[in-house]
C-alpha cells in the first residue's frame, strides 16, 4: 500500500506494510498532525485514536527512512537515522520510498505532516 507524506511542504512517498495496524492508520487519513523532533535521529506525531498492536511483530532496530508506530506514546515515529531504540520496541509500519535523511536532519523542531492513501 503506498501513502502520500507531505512534510511541510515538500511531498514524499512511503511502501506501507499491509497489517491491521497500517489499515487502521489508513481509516484515519488524510491526516494532519504535528510532528516533533526526538533527540537527533527521530519524528513523531500523537495520534487523537488510540490503535491495537496486538499481534504485531514489534522490534527495537530501526533504520533510516522507516515509518513505524510507538504504542507508549500512541505516535507514528519517523527516522531519519538508522539506531538501535533499546529498551524501547516499536512496529514497523513501512519505508519512504526517497531518502528523507538529509531533508529531515536540517529541519525544524516541528514540522508538519500530512499523511493520506495513494490509490
């Protein structure tokens, strides 16, 4: 499943795993929220609907331009580096298409994100 990500105002690309938490997040677009930088590699956005993880495969590796879901925060994440998050685990929810890490290390403390299904 491919979602449209505009950060600001700049338009991105993501492969989104097909899971029941990607089509729960799916049946909350298009969504907007604001996004706020974590330390120095990372993203992310609360979402208002509490979403169910159970069954999902969590992990604690990350990679660069991977969009994954932190159910102790209730927030889509976003990295723009590659980091093991230990003790914390989190479920991948897909990958930018382009490489976002550039783009995202030389932005703002908050940023803009809009989030919607490619059909």
């Amino acid at each position: 499943m491919q979602f449209k990500i505009i950060i600001d105002e700049s338009e991105f690309t993501a492969e989104m795993e097909n899971t029941k938490l990607v089509n729960e997040i799916k049946d909350l677009t298009p969504l907007k929220l604001g996004f706020k930088r974590y330390k120095d590699h990372e993203y992310f956005g609360r979402l208002n609907k509490e979403l169910d993880i159970t069954g999902e495969k969590l992990t604690n590796n990350v990679n660069a331009n991977d969009i994954v879901f932190y159910s102790g925060e209730n927030a889509i994440t976003i990295f723009f580096k590659s980091v093991i998050i230990d003790p914390f685990e989190v479920v991948y929810l897909g990958k930018f298409n382009e490489d976002i890490s550039e783009f995202l290390e030389n932005k703002e403390e908050i940023i803009s994100l809009k989030l919607d299904v490619l059909e």
